[in-house]
C-alpha cells in the first residue's frame, strides 16, 4: 500500500506509481473492448468498467486504479444531457446561460443516480489488491463544460458570468461542489481508497479570481471529505501560480505539472503535503531514451519530497507505446526500491 | 511617444496602450476589407496590409501600430508551403521530420523574400505617428508549428525532436533564429521604432527545456537587434515560471499574461525590465462594468512597474465588442495623465 502511505506522506517501500488516464485509448485492449461505443454506455455498464479499470493495473503493475468514469457522469446523473464526443470531450447545447439553468441541476442521489459506477467500485473492491481512487469535477472546471457548452481554450463566457452574475455563480459552482462531494463521499463508501478532484482547467484564472470563484467550491468538496479519512488529491495543469491555494482548499497531495520542478511546487504547497507528478507527458511519445532520462530527473528532484506519488503531469496521450510506461513503471519501482 | 518611453524604463506622460491582434476580426472595417481572402494575401498586398495596420490606431488611438503579418510569413518567404488556415492557423504538409527537411529553410533575403512586408513598413512610417511595432515568432514557437504540421496542445513531436536529435534541433533553430533576426533588423530598417519576439507556446516547456532549446536562440536573436537600439519585446502565454529567463535572452519588455500580477511578474523578470500586459483578453467579453474594474486592477497593479505598456495578456478574441476596447484605451489614457 505504498500509494496510500505515499499520499499521507509516511515512509514506502519504492515510490508508488499510477497514470493519469491509465485505462485509455493508448492499450489496445482498451480499443478493442470499447470499440465506437459512448464512453457513457461504458461507464453505465459495471463489467465493462470494471475490466477497463483493471487492464492498466494487470499490464502494468501499477500502484494504484482508477475508477473508469468521466467528470461529467455526476452531471449525466442528475439529468443534464451531456455527450462525451470521442477526440472532443463533454459538449452541451444548450449551454447553461442563466439562473433558469439551475433548474437543470437537481442534488445527486448517489444510490440510484450513480448506481453503475458505485456498483463497479463495489465489484472492484473484491478484484483489486491496490487502492481504487474515485474521482470528481471541480465546480469551475465543471461549470466550464456547461457554460461553455464543450472544451474551451480561453474561458470568455465562464469568466464572464463569474465576474458578472457571482450570485449566480455561487448558486451554480454551490450545486456543483454539492454533486462533486457527494460522488465522492458515495465512491468511498463503494470501496474507493483515495480520491482525486480535478480542476484542470484551474490554471486559466488568475489568483484573483481562483481565490474568490474556485477556491470556496473546491474547499466545501476537500473539507467535505475530512471525516473520511482517505487521501484527498486535488490536481490542475498549469497551476504554478495556484499551488498554494490549491494546498490550503484541503489537500494531502497536489498534483502537479512538469512546468514546476517538484522542490519549488514543494515550497509552494507547504509542509506536511504530498506531491502527484509530474513527468511530461509529451516525453513519453520520445524515444525510450528520453523518457528513461526524464523519469529519472523526476525520481532525483523527489528525493527530498515528504512524500511523492509518481504520475505523469497530465493525461497519458492516446498515441503513448505502452510499452514505454510499462518501463516507467518498471524503473520507479526499482530505483527507489527500499 | 510614451509607448518607447515606457518600453525604456523612462517617464511617460501617460501609459501607453496597444493590444496584441488589434487589427483583427474583432473590428467590422477589417471584416470588411479582408473578408474571406487569404490573410498571406493581404500581407503581401501593401495597400492593404498599411490599412489594416492602421483600422485600429484610427479607431481606438493606441500608442503603437503593430505591422500586420503573422510570424510564417518570413518562412513562406522562404519557400516554406505554409497554409494559413482561417480558425485554425498555419498548417504545413508534410511537416518536418528530419535532417533532410533543413533544405526546406535557406537563408533569408529580406529586401527580396519580404519585400511587401518592408514596403508596408515604409509606407507605415509615413503615415503613423505613433510607433510601428515589428515582430517575428521565436524559434521554438516557429519549430513547433514546422514539426506538428499545424497548432499543438501538448507539442508532443516538438519535444520528441529537441531531446532525441539535439543537433538536429539546434540546426533547425539556428536557422530560424537567423531568419527571425534578418526579419526583425530588415523591419527596424524600413521604420519599425521597436520589436516584439512572440514565443507564443514556450510556456508549455518545463523550465530546463527552455534554458536548453529556446532561450540560446531567443538570445541569438535579441543580442542580435542590441546595436539597432530599438525596444525589444519578447512575449509568451503562460510563462509565469519562464519569466526570468526570458528577461535574460536581452528584452527589454516581457510581455506577461494575466496568471501573474504584474508585481510578482515584475520581481521575476527583475531590475530595469518594463512589463507589457495584462488584461485577460476573455474578460473583455464580459459586461463594461468588470472589463472596467479590470482595467482598474492592472492599472493599480501598475503603479511600482518602472515601465508599464498596457496591453491585454494575448491577442484580442475575435467575438470582442469594439467599444468595449475603446473604453479601456480611454480609461488608461484618462487614469494615468500626468
């Protein structure tokens, strides 16, 4: 259980080791099981789910799985017609736009609302002999989907309605946090060892704005979860400037990109907090040199961490060799062996 | 003059203002001339492209003019087979790949392979009586667009190239740097009175890969332009952990985004270093009332800047409301009279 001790930061036998989208495009056992089918039908489906999320375990011997869900399924439970596009990701229409729209968000009931996925954790629960972490949205990377109807490079309609309706942006990212603990209260229960909550698009906002629009959600979900007792991980791209924000909304372990060095996200994050990453992503589609010598740099700058899990800095890429994270894998856990 | 003073570090009457794609498609008369036409087209048509040049200084009064071109334009000058596509960008097939692709790129003859673009800046120099800013993209900005065929989110081939064939990758940088440079000094000559280098994406680097195999040719290029004594500006998104080293490739502005304040910014890039910047461009879709309190927020945060340019912290977005940048001009020029 390296994983669990690593996020509370207590002493490990090697450095616990898992993949951001591990169970993904880049098996080709994922792609022959999925197929063309919605990602959403496959989440609904308990031994579909089940069986992606155990592939990267099985192949890898990777320290930790993964629910095999989406951010969004939360919001697909309460009744938002969310798609999952395959190459695009969550797309809405119509967006949400105005107070009317709150309407479209009714409060989770994880039982029914959430029953594939719960069921899944349960069955993974008895499979797996590494923790499961759930997972869920942030209130602004969440509300990014629905305002913006689908991914977004720049934000302008989110911004836009934070800075000019916080009312209703309050009353929104409110209903989200709500949902998010919810999830994540409900996948702990099913069996869930650790959680991640993922703002990835945090890094868009300036502090300012993080620390009046996110900070406040993200807190209800992490302080939400205190009473729990599982590792809280709380992770966004290209937070450099965040990080010690990120670290007070309750986390144990942040997650962070290959833009920060983990020494200096170390220092921004505070004492007594783990570190998730943060080799780039990019790399591993390089030459197995390369990735060797850039997992090695990442696994020299840990050293003086108080506890790090290793993870790339962002989602496996779906055009990644497995075979060169199979050797990341293979290299965490022999140099750092104990 | 207050924009070269600014740049310079030295008191200004009030602060100057320009925004990065202030002669865009956010304006009805550039819609209206450049309609549906190829932007390559129009850059080398020097009637048009002093036009467009000169929309937004009519309209808006900005304290800078900046040449209208895009940074392939030195590349296609060379006889590089780049498409700029509209809401795409430049996209080049086949891309770079190898050794043999480096016959793709010969040196620059700017009175010959730029001649519209110089022809524009004479014409400019006549007409304008604010300064006209050239530009060119970096090196590593430039590569990345050569190597990935077209816009990237995660530079995966880009990074694959610098670390796995690192001569290759200096060769391929050496020789944009040369062209970067040739195109700068050429513009400065035909009446240009300061420069902006764009490394548009260097802030996807981590910051060893950018001391490594973006800043020596960065620097090339900005040592390069020193004995011409105009004002170089080197801008990029999201380099908030870059914004030392980019200070130190020879700017003497560092154009920063809206993820850092301009204090901290200004602490980073250090002495005697103006800052340009840095209204989030999104924001200025939002109602009057918050694009005002914004542009209040970077004023203040303005006032210890030895130099300050006011400008958004990337390009203005197309859906951007013309009146809504107007009042900023006017609210800068009207908050910082002396």
């Amino acid at each position: 259980m390296s994983f669990l001790q690593a996020c509370r930061c207590e002493p490990v036998e090697r450095t616990p080791v898992w993949f951001m989208r591990q169970a993904g495009r880049s098996l080709p056992e994922y792609r022959a099981l999925r197929r063309d089918g919605d990602i959403l039908d496959a989440v609904r489906t308990p031994e579909i789910a089940v069986e992606l999320t155990l592939q990267p375990v099985r192949r890898y011997g990777v320290d930790a799985a993964i629910l095999f869900s989406d951010i969004v399924v939360p919001l697909v439970g309460v009744g938002v017609d969310i798609k999952v596009l395959p190459g695009r990701g969550p797309v809405l229409d119509p967006p949400f736009r105005d107070a009317s729209d709150l309407d479209r968000l009714r409060p989770l009931e994880p039982e029914s609302d959430l029953a594939p996925v719960l069921e899944t954790a349960r069955l993974l629960a008895g499979e797996l002999d590494v923790p499961l972490i759930g997972f869920a949205g942030a209130p602004f990377t969440l509300a990014s989907y629905l305002i913006e109807g689908g991914p977004s490079r720049n934000f302008a309609r989110t911004k836009a309605l934070m800075h000019a309706e916080p009312t209703l942006w309050h009353r929104l990212c409110s209903a989200l946090a709500d949902i998010a603990l919810a999830t994540l209260r409900a996948e702990v229960g099913a069996g869930a060892g650790a959680v991640q909550l993922f703002d990835s698009w945090a890094g868009s906002l300036s502090r300012p704005e993080y620390l009046r629009y996110a900070l406040p959600y993200s807190r209800t979900i992490l302080d939400g979860l205190r009473d729990v007792g599982v590792p809280r991980i709380h992770f966004g791209v290209g937070t450099g400037e965040l990080l010690d924000l990120m670290a007070q909304a309750g986390a144990d372990v942040v997650g962070i990109d290959w833009r920060v060095s983990l020494p200096d996200a170390s220092a921004r994050v505070g004492e007594g907090i783990a570190l998730q990453g943060n080799l780039d992503p990019a790399l591993c589609l390089a030459p197995p040199e390369v990735v060797e010598a850039a997992t090695r740099e990442v696994l020299a700058e840990a050293k003086t961490l108080p506890g790090h899990v290793f993870n790339l800095g962002h989602g496996v890429l779906p055009d990644t060799d497995p075979g060169v994270l199979q050797a990341v894998v293979d290299l965490v856990h022999e140099e750092t062996a104990r």
